[in-house]
C-alpha cells in the first residue's frame, strides 16, 4: 500500500494508490496561486490505459480551484504510445468537460517525432482555447525557470519509494 490510509474511490485512484507509476500525472507544485501538473507518459506502467488516465485525472482535479499548468513530458514518446490514440481522445475530453476552465499553460517539453505525430492527430479535436495554451520549450527555458529537474528528482523518488 502506498501509505497509512485506507483506499477511498472517491478520491484515489485504484491503480495509482497500489502502484504509483501506473499513470503519469502529478501534482509537481503548488503555491498560493497555481499548481503544476506533470505527465511522462513513458513514465506510465499503464500507459495505455485510457479509461483509468481519464479517471485519475478527474480525481486530481476535480476539486481545485486555483490555476494551474500542465507541463507534459515527450521523454522517450515513441511507436508504442502512438499505439493508443483513446488516450489522447480520452485526454481531450476530460479538458473540454470544462476541468481545463482554470488552465492557464500546457508546456511541452522534449517533444518528440511520436508526441508531434499524436498532437497532429489530436489537434483538430483539441478546442481552439485550449489549442492556443500549448507551448513547446524547444529551448528549455521553462524547465529552467521552474527547475523541473529538482522537482521531477523529489517526485520521482516519492514515487518510486512508497
């Protein structure tokens, strides 16, 4: 188990509280006013699983009331993600359910030749005010601003040390 509480389904979610590397998305940091979320998809056990990404990140979100920003992480994106399309379906629909009306970002860093393909396919369904807070760090400079390496460094080790 992954700490001293008993497993609630209102709030947790089931694959992730057993196994916190099931799905990617996290809360990397919070302060007064916004929190950051983090998604490595090939960080994921369950990559592949739509359904329970969709869940898990209604769970995550679907109480807050600050903005936030999504910082998504192409890392080793590759053929094996492209495999699964619902995923990205699925993605887009939990923000057009209205979870994406305090968004304010969705940064992208070390994007690759598959994560470019997957947007491609997804954009036309992504809606446009949703569209227009994509931005890809090609020069890394957010990543350095919110020094997302000490950040995923502390997640990854509570992640993996549960």
């Amino acid at each position: 188990m992954k700490n001293n509480r008993d497993f609630n389904v209102y709030t947790d979610c089931d694959r992730c509280f057993y196994d916190p590397q099931s799905h990617s998305f996290h809360k990397l940091h919070e302060n007064n006013t916004e929190i950051y979320y983090y998604t490595c998809p090939s960080k994921a056990r369950h990559y592949y699983d739509a359904d329970g990404i969709y869940k898990h990140m209604f769970l995550e979100m679907k109480d807050i009331q600050k903005k936030w920003i999504w910082i998504i992480d192409g890392d080793d994106y590759g053929i094996k993600h492209l495999r699964y399309p619902s995923v990205g379906t699925k993605i887009v629909e939990l923000l057009d359910s209205g979870l994406s009306d305090n968004l304010v970002q969705i940064i992208i860093i070390n994007e690759t030749t598959c994560l470019n393909l997957a947007l491609k396919y997804l954009w036309k369904s992504i809606p446009t005010n949703i569209r227009k807070l994509i931005l890809f760090d090609r020069t890394k400079s957010f990543a350095e601003l919110l020094k997302i390496d000490e950040k995923l460094s502390l997640l990854e080790y509570n992640i993996t040390h549960y």
